[in-house]
DNA sequence: CCGCGACCTTGACCCAGATCAAGAGAACTT
DNA sequence: AAGTTCTCTTGATCTGGGTCAAGGTCGCGG
C-alpha cells in the first residue's frame, strides 16, 4: 500500500484506473464511472480505527487525503506498524474476505471506498485492472522487504534517518521545489507512531530526533516541521549510498 | 515467495498453473506445456548465489527442491534475509526487469525457469495466471508483514520460536504425521542463516536454542535434528497465541 | 590416523536502547 | 487564567543481546 521504492506519484490515471476518481479530477471517463452508486467516500478523524484484524472487510480502496497506517498488536499489547497508507494508496485485497492489520488513521483521513463484490467481478472482466493490482502489490512487497533490513539491522539513528528520507521523498514528490536543494515538510506522525513503525520506543526516538538536530542532519520548528538542509547527508545517516536503497 | 500464513501445500495444480510442472507429476496437460523450449531446470550448490540484487533477471520460476533465501546487504556487510523460498514457492517479478535482491542457494536446490518474456505474454492472454499471481504476491506480502513484527518487537527466545514454528509448520504440511502429536524435521538453515532470518548474531541464535532445549520446549540430536513435543508450548513462546498469529 | 576447515557452543564483558521517572510546552476546555 | 490532556523532551538506571574470545565437534582429504 506504500510505494516508498518506486515513489511513483499518485496522477498517474492514464495507466491506473484504480487511483482514477480517488486522486485525480483530471480524469472523467472509465470503468470505474460505471461503478458509481458502489463507490462512496468515507471520513475517519485522526485516531480513529477504520477496520479492525480479523474483522470481515466489504470494500476496497484508496485513501484521498491524510495518513492511514497498518498494524500489528501482540496479545500483550507490543505493537509494530505494517504499513504507511499516503494518500493513493490502495487497502484491501481482492480475493480476502477479511481484514489481516489494523487499519487506523493516523491523522485525519478520507477514504474512496467500493464495493468489493462489484470491484471483483470488474476486476475479471478487465485485465488491465489485475495487471495493474499486481503491480501495486509487488511495490507494497518491495517496501515491506525494504523496512525488513531496517527494522532487524540498522541502529535507532538510522531508523529515523530512513524513516525520515521516506516521508521526504514522498513529500517531494508531490510538493516538488525544483528551485531550492533543501527539503521542508510535516511530520505526519506522532513519535510513538514513528516508535511503532521503526521498532523502537518514543523515547529513543526523540532523543534520536534531537541528536540528528544538534548534528546539523535536520532542523525542527516545532516539534512536527522539518528542514532538511542536505538530502544526502541524510540518506548517508539512513545507511544507503545516496543513489541505492530507498531511492533506487 | 514464502507462503507461511496460508501455508498452501505444494499440490494445487489445478487452480496452480504456475507451480504445475515444478512440483507436480499429475498436471500433464496446460498451458505451460506449449512452453516446452522456453522452460528449463537449474541447480545450484549449497551457497551458490543465484541472482545477484541489480543483475538484471530474464526469467522466473519456482523452487523444486531444497532452500533458497532472499537477502539484502548493506554496504558494511550487514545482511538481512527478507525471505525464504522453500519448495513450490515462486521466484522473479513479472514486469521488473532486475532482481531486487540477492538470491542463494542455502542448500543444494533445483529451481524450474520460464523464460520472461513468453512468461509475460503468456500472462497477458491468460487472466487466470495473473490472478494466481496476485493471489500468491499477497501471500508473500502477508509473511514479510508478519516477519516486520518478528523483527520489530520480538525478543530473542521469541525469534528463534517463530522461526521454528514456521518451518515445523512447512516441513509438517508437507510430511503429515496424523497419529503422533510431536513434530520432527531437520533445520535447513545454519546458525548463521537463522541469525541473517532473524535480524539476530549467530551466538544469540545458539544461545537461545540451547536454552529451549534446556527448558524442554525443543530437543535436538545433533545440531539440526529437531523434536518438537508440544506444538502449543513452542507457538507460547513465539508470542503468538495458538491458534493466532502465523497459525491463522 | 591426523590435520584442517566449517559449524557450533559457551563464557566474559560491554553498550545501545529499554525502562522508569520527572517535567515542559501547547492546545483544548471551562 | 487556570486546569486538563496530549505530546514531547531529558535524565538516570538497567538489561538483552552484541562483541570478543576460546574451545568443541564433526566430516573430509591426505
């Protein structure tokens, strides 16, 4: 559901049908037009759980706006974060009929929904559709497995650093500055969800967040808004040789 | 590429046109038959790399027999297994034209190929491949997400029993024992292996198998040979309840 | 039979990150 | 404006697992 390899940008709608009327107004015409009255949107407020493990899940589809995240929670409450839902991003899964994470927003989010019933049959009737899924997902299997080497070799800095390098780029790409080299942007996440996601605790990450601030890696306003003054020196934080890695 | 929550048996070939003639004897006619020319059997040695990450990839296919493991590297050697392949499971992405990452053989393995491109057309006209396609890529993504917890929140004795229980799982799926309850098979994976799968050090892997013994929820012969005498206890000491977890 | 190399075990010590604890901002209610 | 709550920071201390080091075991080739 989080495309941090590939980063492709969420306009794509000539060649993706599925992020069509989620994202895009530029696009009036498709398949998915013909599903109106299956299609609804949905509004979570920050914090709120959109579905819950286990829970039968009805619908696919696409955040619009906000941050959703995917996760994990043991019976003794540990919880680790699966996933990062940016908006155009894809929830649910054809041929399941119930929910494998928490979904939860973590911020405010709006969600296109379908019917996933109707959404199957169309998807058998258009190849291009499945085609199209299973890109997705192999992206989704990319990051999954990119996150696996973060979470069980790197140390809490570069946890954050990496953490870090994803939003931004995700962030570039859609508020792209082509004039100046330097990076801004909102921390979409409390530190005990960025805990959740790297494997860590809130406390190490804001102590970590502070060591990469006296170190001149990132500057904060606030406590959410972030300067990064040189992008490679953060991907040489995160680990990766600037041109590999998340970016590649 | 593993298949752990779902844990499908090898022998599907029905509905599993892509597994057919790699595993199993039944299947005789399909549309892989008309491949005959572009489908070809390979073997590598215990260690051998198969695919190097970056290298660009001209085929897929599916293990035969033995293990192989998807790894990542950093640049100062730290490694990180993002995946097993064990038998029946499926190498390669349609639609990428390099390998992500790092494919070796753990033991000696046999691996059945197709050759991409007719792979792909042949993708291409045949919904139902890219359907099972899909279907298997969301069983992978559903056991990296699964690891992500390992990883992230588990403790050592934890790793090391989660581990053991997916493999007693696979090997018990394969050769089902119905009359007797405790579960037997070989560890395929070396110490060091274990330890790149777990995110852990060799020692710490040794360390807490030997306490497992000692604790009687495993016992060895040798150093690979493994009796299980009560499947609960070691799911207990993964963290995962019963009939939860990995086991869903 | 011996020596060698691959694999594994165990011990001693150390440190990154967890845990426990205290308090500071900032955004709300009332 | 004062209280409440949510979020974040920082300090002190503890500990699980890493690191370094020394064998042990087994299979293989000479």
């Amino acid at each position: 559901m989080l495309n941090e390899r590939t980063g492709v940008p969420p306009h794509d709608c000539e060649e993706c049908p599925i992020r069509h009327r989620a994202v895009c107004a530029r696009c009036e015409s498709d398949e998915l037009e013909q599903l109106d009255g299956i299609k609804y949107y949905r509004k979570y407020e920050a914090g709120q759980t959109v579905i819950w493990s286990g829970d039968r899940m009805d619908f696919v589809g696409s955040v619009v706006s906000g941050i959703a995240s995917l996760t994990q929670t043991m019976e003794d409450g540990r919880t680790q974060m699966v996933g990062l839902l940016l908006p155009s991003d894809f929830v649910g899964r054809p041929g399941r009929a119930t929910a494998a994470y928490d979904v939860v927003a973590t911020t405010d989010i709006v969600m296109c929904c379908f019917r996933k019933a109707p959404f199957e049959e169309m998807m058998v009737r258009t190849p291009h559709i499945a085609q199209r899924l299973l890109e997705m997902t192999l992206d989704e299997l990319d990051a999954a497995r990119e996150w696996m080497l973060v979470l069980g070799r790197k140390t809490a800095r570069e946890k954050i650093a990496s953490l870090l390098s994803i939003i931004a780029r995700r962030d570039a790409s859609v508020n792209a500055r082509p004039d100046k080299s330097e990076i801004v942007f909102d921390l979409p996440l409390t530190r005990e969800a960025m805990a959740d996601y790297l494997g860590l605790t809130l406390e190490t990450v804001s102590r970590q967040i502070s060591a990469l601030r006296k170190d001149g890696v990132i500057a904060l306003e606030g406590k959410r808004h972030v300067t990064v003054p040189d992008m490679t020196r953060l991907l040489e934080e995160a680990g990766d040789d600037a041109d590999g890695g998340v970016f590649a």
